[in-house]
C-alpha cells in the first residue's frame, strides 16, 4: 500500500512481523525519513494498561538534512548523509 509523506517526515513502524503485543513487546522500531527536508517526530509509548501520562515514556526524534554544493557545472546541490538523532 503506498503512504505518500512531506519531505522530512519520520514514519516510525514496528520491527518485525509480531502476532501479538503480549508475547512480543516492542523492543525495536524501524524510522522510515522522507529526505528532502529536516524533520522532527515525538514518539509517545504508553504501557498499555492505564492512560496515566506518568506510566508513558516520550522520545524526541529530530532529522537534519545537509546539502552539499556539487562541483559538477549546472547541477543542483545534492543531499548529504543525514544523521537522525
């Protein structure tokens, strides 16, 4: 299924095919980044059982796009590792 995003996006999936969340908690999580752009994303996780934002953890998650200048004639710059953080 195609899932079209902004440059920058950060599209946070599951690592890994589970059949449940009991027997198979989250341990990994895979960040897809639509380049083009920088980006950030809050990745909230609760434990499931009460809606107490005391039992939840929140990790912020920013991507930053550098470009570098391309000494070939005519040519736009072109985008440089990226690191996300």
């Amino acid at each position: 299924m195609p899932v079209f995003v902004k440059s920058g996006s950060i599209v946070p999936t599951r690592t890994g095919k589970v059949t449940n969340d009991v027997q198979n908690p989250l341990t990994k999580a895979t960040l897809t980044i639509a380049q083009g752009a920088s980006g950030k994303y809050d990745l909230y996780e609760d434990n499931g059982t009460t809606t107490k934002a005391s039992d939840s953890a929140t990790t912020g998650i920013r991507y930053t796009e550098r470009t570098v200048p391309d000494t070939s004639c005519g040519s736009a710059p072109q985008p440089a590792r990226s690191t996300a953080r």
